[in-house]
C-alpha cells in the first residue's frame, strides 16, 4: 500500500505543477513582446489594406524592437503623430502603442534590458531568416 501511495502523491504533485505552469500570469517581458508583436502585425495589416484611408501611407513606421532603446521613442512619435485621427484602425494601434508605452516606461522599466540604441534599425525591419525545411 505506501508504493501506491507515494506513486498517488507524487502524480499528484506533478499535476499540481504542470496546471500552475500553464496558468502563470505573464511576466513583464513576455507581455511586452506580446504586445509589440501585436502591433507590429497591426500596423503591416493596416498598410496592406485596401479599405483603409490613404493617409494610412504617411504614418510614420512602425517597426518595435523592445530590445531597443529607440523603441520609447518610435512609440512616442507614433502616437503623437496628428494624421489619420478619423480612422478607426489608427486610433486603435495608437491606443495599442500608448499601452506599450506606458508599461515599457511604469511596469517593466527595471525589468527589461535594452541591447542597443540603433534607431535606424528601427526604420528597416529585419526579415526573418528563411526556415529551410
């Protein structure tokens, strides 16, 4: 009986561990990435629609790297930015953009380490490398 026991226990404990690991609340580096990931696809989509106003095309670009100092900067810009308050989408990414914002500079500023401060390369997006299969 203390085998079958102690085989319960330890299932037990190690179910107890694997539902607690997938529950964990983000940390504050992944939910930055997150979130910039997210607007980076955004604002590619917005660009790329066909139904969106032309003054989509002189938003300033919006490539997020957090591991980037310029990063606060671009996000600044881009919300500041007064074209295109009368499309829904935009003000949606720049509601997106000021929440970064404000997590990058209140939540996670002792968290997040910044590796460069290139701003150009912030500029021209970096294409993945290709997955050769």
């Amino acid at each position: 009986k203390l085998p079958t026991m102690k085989m319960l226990l330890l299932l037990s404990a190690l179910l107890s561990a694997a539902l607690l690991a997938s529950t964990a609340p983000p940390t504050c580096y992944s939910r930055v990435l997150s979130l910039s990931k997210e607007i980076t696809e955004s604002f590619k989509e917005l660009q790329t629609s066909k139904t969106v106003d032309s003054c989509v095309e002189t938003l300033p670009r919006l490539y997020l790297d957090i591991h980037n100092y310029c990063v606060l900067a671009k996000l600044r810009d881009f919300v500041a930015y007064p074209g295109c308050d009368r499309v829904v989408e935009v003000n949606k990414l720049k509601e997106k953009a000021r929440s970064l914002y404000t997590i990058l500079i209140s939540y996670c500023r002792r968290d997040l380490v910044f590796l460069t401060d290139d701003c150009n390369a912030l500029e021209i997006p970096i294409s993945p490398p290709i997955e050769h299969s």
